[in-house]
C-alpha cells in the first residue's frame, strides 16, 4: 500500500500553441478542464479573457482558496492528438500545467 501512495505523479509531454513543450501534470481529481501557470501563459502568447472573479479551491500545502478571473484559449497537442481548449490561469503552480477533464 505504500508504494501506491508515493509514486510519482503522472505526467505527460504536451505541446501548447504550437510553440513549447511542458510536462504537464494529469489529474482526473482537477476541479476543472486545466489550470495553467501565469507566466507559461504569457510565454506561449495565448489569448487571455478576463472573467468575473470567483473562488477556486487549491489543494496547494492542504486546501486553500485561490481567486481567478482570467482563462486562456490554448491549443492542446498530446502525441499528435490536437484539441482547442481553455485553462483557469492561476499564479505559481507547482506544475506549470495541470490537465483535469480535456
């Protein structure tokens, strides 16, 4: 049982925009479609749209609550597979990506 509980997180190599690969964090437990560092979303110039403010929960250092009002329309490549998508953009994540439900 314990090897289970501290494997490694999974990640994947994922293509944003066209223009950077990242290894991007899959979590299925993700309270939305993705989550995308500040700064990576300004390094692969994706469309940012602010929306009205509202509260996320982060399971960041035991759960907190975190404010967001800007997502991201970003392009997705995984090995070929190619979708359209947006992500809640959030400062300072542990992983610069995180994939909840694509």
């Amino acid at each position: 049982m314990q090897e289970q509980i501290n494997r490694l997180p999974f990640t994947i190599p994922l293509l944003l925009n066209r223009c950077q690969y990242v290894q991007a964090l899959v979590d299925l437990g993700c309270g939305c479609f993705s989550a995308i560092d500040d700064q990576l979303a300004a390094s692969v110039r994706a469309e940012i749209i602010r929306i009205p403010p509202r509260k996320v929960r982060l399971a960041v250092g035991g759960v907190k609550e975190g404010i967001i009002n800007q997502i991201v329309i970003i392009t997705y490549d995984i090995n070929g597979w190619r979708a359209r998508g947006t992500a809640y953009v959030l400062p300072q994540l542990t992983y610069s990506i995180i994939l909840g439900r694509l």
